[in-house]
C-alpha cells in the first residue's frame, strides 16, 4: 500500500492509501465529496534500520489485515498457584 496526496480546493490535503500504481488523478475528497487533485510529494525515506522498518511494516498489515485465530493459543506461562496464607483463612 501506497499512501497518495491530493488536495481538494475547499477543504485542503489529505492523505489515501492505495495500491501501489492504482491512484487516479482526481478523488473524492471525503469531507465534502469535491473532485481533488493528486499532488506529488517528497517520499518519506529514513535511514533506520532493517529491524525497525520490518516491525513497522509489520504493525501496519496487522493494522490493515490482522490475523485471525481459530482457537486460544496454550498458556505458556506457569500456572498460578493460590498464596499460601488463604489456606489458614476460616471457611464457612
């Protein structure tokens, strides 16, 4: 996915994200439903790391298309044991 600008003449720039190569000309702005033009921008390039740009890119398709599960996953973690000052508390 692709994020494009374009600018409407009444409500200003806004931002879609598309596929990559699929963005028309003009769009609809979603305010005010006025046919906007597609701007050209600087791209956002960085300098960070690979680990950093997978997670990000990561966080994005999970935020786009998260995945789903069928069943819980196993606990992996011990299980819980009561404290042992509850075992000298006086039942009913």
């Amino acid at each position: 996915m692709a994020t494009y600008e374009y600018l409407c003449s009444h409500c200003g720039p806004f931002d879609v994200k598309l596929t990559i190569g699929t963005a028309p000309t003009t769009y609809g702005c979603p305010v005010c439903t006025n046919t906007a033009r597609r701007v050209y921008s600087a791209p956002g390039l960085s300098s960070a790391s690979s680990a950093s740009v997978a997670l990000h890119e990561r966080e994005e398709q999970a935020r786009e298309a998260p995945t789903v599960v069928s069943e819980v996953p196993p606990r992996t973690s011990p299980e819980r044991r009561p404290h042992p000052a509850l075992s000298r508390l006086p039942r009913p």
